[in-house]
C-alpha cells in the first residue's frame, strides 16, 4: 500500500456538472430539513409537534418509492434552484432548448426577449400578448381556464369524481366536509351558495369569523394588504374598479333566458367535473372560466407527488393526497368549484386576489401540524384544510367577482 | 400541475312525445371536449 501510494500518479479531474448538481442539492436538502426541525421546535418552545400523519398511498412499487420522498422539501429546493439568476448569455440557448423540449410556443409570449428573463422560474411564469387566446362568445358556456390536456370529465354521480381509468374519490374528500362555519351561516338561515345574497349582514360576517376556528376574513383582500387604508388613492381605485368588475359580473349572471343568477337548485341540475393536466412547457396562468363569485378558499397541505397522466392513473385518489386550493363559489346556475392542484415541480399556487395565501410552505406545515395535534388532543378529527372567506371583498355579492377569462393567478415552479 | 373543476348545471328535461322521445335531453349541459384533447385558455370546454 505505501508504495502504491509512493509511485501512483495522482491525475485531477473535473466532476461533471449533473455529479456536482446533485451533491449541491443533497447538502441544500440537508440543510433545509434542519432548518424546517429547528423552526418547528422554536415554534413549539423545544417540544416538536407530532408530524401530520401520513397517508401512504397504495400503488405499484414507483408509488411506493415516492411516497417516502421528502417531495415537499424537494420542491421547495427545486423553486429556490430556479430562482437563481441564468449568467446573460446562457438565457437565450437556455430557454430555447427548454422551449425545443417541452414544445413552450415562444412566439406568444408578451415579452419576446428571452435575455429579459432572469431565471427559469420568471420564464416559466410568462405572460402572453393581448389577444392569444381569444375567449369563446358564448355567453352559456364555460371555458378552459388554462392550457392543457382534458384529462377526464362528465358527470359526479353518487358523489364520486373519477380519477382516469375508472379510479374514484368522493367529492366531500375532495373539496372538504361542511365547516363549522359553512354550518354557522346555514342555522341562521343563510345558504351557503344559490341563496339572496343581499340579505348577509356585516353583522354575520363578524359571527362567521368567530364562530370557526380556522377561518378568517379578509378585510383588506382587494388591495392585497392589510394596511389598506394608508393607501387611499390606490383604495379609491380598486374600490371603482371593482364596482365596475361587479357590474359586470352582474350583467353577465342575469344574461340568457331571465332566471335570476341566485336561482335556486332544482331536480333538474346535476354536478359535473372536468380534469385539465398543464404540462411543463404550457402557458402555466389560469383564468376564470365563467363570471362567478368566489365565496371561500381552502388550503389543504398536502403531499406533492407528481400529477402526471402515468401518475394519475396510477396512484389511487392522488387528488386528495396533493396540496391543492379550493375555491368554492357560485355561478348562474348554483354551485361552482375550481381546484388548482399543486405537483412536485411546481408545489407553488398563486391567487391574484389573495394576498394571504401561501402553498408549499414551511410555515403553512408547521401550522397544519400544530392544528392536526390540538384536534388530536381534543379528540376530534382534523379536517386537513385551513379555509377562509372572500364575504367582505363585496358587500352586495358576497364574496370576490370574477369575470370570465380574468387572470386568477397561476402555478409557479416550486 | 393539474385544475380540477366541478360545477352544477341543468340536465336539460327529456324531449315531449311529439317531439321524439329517446332523442335526448334537451336545454341541458353539454360538453364540447374529448379526453386527451389538447385545449386552450378560453376554448369552449361546454355549454348549456
């Protein structure tokens, strides 16, 4: 051993690049996993709160393998990954190549100079030119809120949504049993959607705070600040503004053949359920498919697994194991959801109009945990959501407005 | 990343006698998409 170590010729070389990222990564995950222990234990005075119990999800052995996957903090190193500012020259080869692999379509994007785009995440981000994507005239018809692959659609029948290839979930584990609060305004004899909605009071919506835990409203949700009124001039505006879009949606909702738009439920109206899959390289904003309002958001925390068509197929209820928003509301003919659901590459979804909101995050984990464990404690059952209301965003309609093919916010990488 | 929507809409009522029975439901919802269709923001996924 000494001679070989005597007489062999020691000969550097470079480690190549994916070896080097791949290390870099490792250390980054290590070191995010002790920073995300040390933040719980500071939030929990040294106890640490018992992790969300986990469901492991059945499937084949791919399944299996990323159910034990830190896929949350995965993602969260992937986002930071790309938020890295490209070096100047590498922008146009590199997003041109991204282009060429994922079929991006460069010649829609509303800012055609690739060298302005820092990094893959805000080219991911891109917008499009006024006008690209025209939306359907048709005022009785709802339109794609983003650009994609249709999945799966039809009817929701005995509750179920179907996954693709015969899979199913319910739709309570979907989009969340009725809350404390849902069930508040309804002994009071507020309908939660399809009812008058002049008829709420402020006064309610002081009870519905308090009445449910875990919801909140949002006072200052149209400014996206909680310190709205410091900003009068830009208050004014969006305050006109939104009359405006309230209009608006009012005129739309009341078009067609005179049913008021808060006409009630009959016999004859069924619920329906359309899947659209965005791949990487598509445009990665979504827009409102009808004029509707939004009456509440719920955040569950999930998991991050892939939504891939090869996933979907193959790893039962993924729906509901995802992090995913739900955004419940109602539209001219009742009930109206719209559910943005989170994947490992880009765990990260964005509202326009809810400042508040924050997906794949380390602070909304410790929270998800810390609530899980004092229902645990109560012995109730957690419901896995944090939910809260858009009632103050409009007085006259309760809830937040939006028009048809309105940008409501978007998917961003990690 | 996948969107997820489920909404509410008229079944439409089945067509009088005179009318052709078995011709079916008329006024109702109706999806204009196929599974696998790629599609665009704004495109028609459906009308009632």
């Amino acid at each position: 051993a000494a001679k070989a170590w005597r007489d062999t010729k020691i000969e550097w070389r470079p480690i190549p690049i994916g070896l080097g990222i791949v290390f870099l990564g490792l250390v980054q995950l290590y070191r995010s996993q002790r920073d995300a222990e040390r933040h719980r234990m500071e939030e929990s005075d040294g106890e640490i709160p018992p992790p969300r119990q986990r469901i492991r999800p059945s499937g084949p052995w791919q399944v299996q393998v990323m159910s034990t996957l830190p896929l949350k903090a995965l993602s969260r190193l992937w986002g930071r990954f790309n938020e890295l500012d490209l070096p100047g020259p590498l922008r146009i080869p590199g997003f041109k190549l991204y282009a060429w692999i994922f079929g991006a379509n460069l010649e829609e994007m509303a800012e055609p100079d690739l060298r302005t785009y820092p990094n893959l995440a805000s080219f991911f981000y891109r917008e499009l030119k006024p006008g690209a994507r025209p939306i359907d005239q048709d005022p009785n018809a709802i339109v794609s809120p983003s650009d994609g692959k249709v999945l799966s659609f039809g009817m929701i029948e005995r509750g179920e949504v179907e996954q693709v290839k015969g899979m199913t979930y319910s739709l309570e584990a979907l989009l969340g049993g009725a809350s404390p609060s849902r069930e508040a305004l309804e002994s009071h004899g507020i309908e939660s959607a399809g009812s008058e909605a002049n008829g709420r009071s402020m006064a309610m919506d002081e009870e519905f705070a308090r009445v449910n835990g875990i919801s909140y409203t949002l006072p200052h949700l149209l400014s996206g600040s909680r310190d709205r009124p410091k900003k009068k001039a830009a208050m004014d505006a969006s305050t006109s503004s939104q009359e405006t879009t309230e209009a608006k949606v009012k005129a739309d909702l009341a078009l067609g053949d005179g049913h008021p738009w808060y006409a009630p439920k009959t016999s004859h109206n069924a619920l329906y359920y359309c899947v659209i899959y965005l791949a990487p390289g598509d445009y990665h904003r979504f827009h409102s498919p009808i004029s509707w309002v939004v009456e509440s958001r719920r955040h569950f925390a999930g998991e991050l697994y892939s939504v891939s068509p090869y996933l979907q197929r193959t790893l039962p209820g993924l729906f509901v194991l995802n992090e995913r928003v739900v955004l419940l509301g109602r539209w001219r003919w009742g009930f109206f959801s719209y559910i943005p659901v989170g994947a490992t590459n880009v765990g990260s979804v964005k509202l326009n109009f809810d400042a508040e909101l924050r997906t794949n995050s380390l602070t909304t984990d410790t929270e998800a945990d810390k609530a899980a464990a004092e229902a645990a404690k109560r012995g109730e059952p957690y419901t896995g959501f944090a939910e809260a209301t858009y009632y103050k965003a409009s007085h006259a309609l309760r809830g937040h407005p939006l028009q048809r093919g309105e940008e409501m916010g978007g998917f961003q990488l990690g | 990343s996948t969107i997820v929507l489920v909404f509410e809409a008229p079944m439409g009522v089945r067509k009088s006698f005179d009318e052709g029975w078995g011709s079916g439901l008329e006024g109702g919802w109706k999806w204009n998409i196929e599974n696998g269709q790629t599609i665009r923001v704004g495109q028609a996924l459906g009308q009632v």
